[in-house]
C-alpha cells in the first residue's frame, strides 16, 4: 500500500494518506491573539480545509483528539465544536487538558479521518 504525504518538511507532513486513511498534523487556530471559541472554530477552518484537499470532510472523521490548555475552557470550546460536527457523524473524541507549544494557544486538535468514495 502506498503512503501520500502532503506538506510535508523535516519535522512532519500536514497530510498522510495511507490504507484509504487521512491523518492530520496538529491543527491549532489562525490568530492565537483570539478567545477559545475564535481559536477553536479556525482551528476546525483549517481542519475543513486540508480534509478537502485530501479529499475528505468532516462527516468522515473517524477520531479526534482535542488537547486544551485549561479545562475552564472545555465548555465554550464544545459549544463551538458541537456546532461544527453535523448530526449523526460525531468522531471518537478525546479531550485532554495540555500544555501547549506557546503559552498563547488554548486549543489544538488531531483528526483521523477516511477517504470520501469517488
């Protein structure tokens, strides 16, 4: 089987597709100056946008892992996720409270996700 990787420079590739499979890099927000619920819906922007690349959306993702820098955030951070995932296609999801690359980022997410049948 063959890997496809996209983006990709020495540290990590922002798209792998293997096995009928897309897995994401990191995704965090656009502007990290932003509150939680800005931060957390480019975030899930960019996430948009490099599952349509990979010809995918969010109806196929099949897992996320949202990592938080404080737990008082999980609330708007969910109001905001929950708005984003259509109905009847909820990922397997884990949120787990993290210290982050910068001290300014409050969210980050990783998404698994399948090709859409072409």
């Amino acid at each position: 089987m063959s890997i496809e990787r996209r983006h990709t420079n020495q540290r990590m590739s922002r798209i792998v597709t293997h096995n009928n499979t897309i897995y994401l890099c990191g995704q965090v927000c656009s502007d990290a100056t932003k509150d939680i619920t800005e931060q957390t819906q480019t975030m899930l922007d960019k996430v948009d946008a490099l599952l349509l690349e990979a010809n995918s959306d969010k109806e196929h993702v099949l897992s996320a892992t949202v990592y938080i820098s404080d737990m008082a955030n999980f609330k708007a951070m969910n109001d905001v996720w929950d708005a984003w995932v259509p109905e009847g296609h909820a990922p397997a999801r884990a949120c787990v409270q993290a210290a982050m690359a910068r001290p300014e980022l409050l969210v980050e997410v990783s998404i698994i996700a399948a090709l859409k049948n072409t």
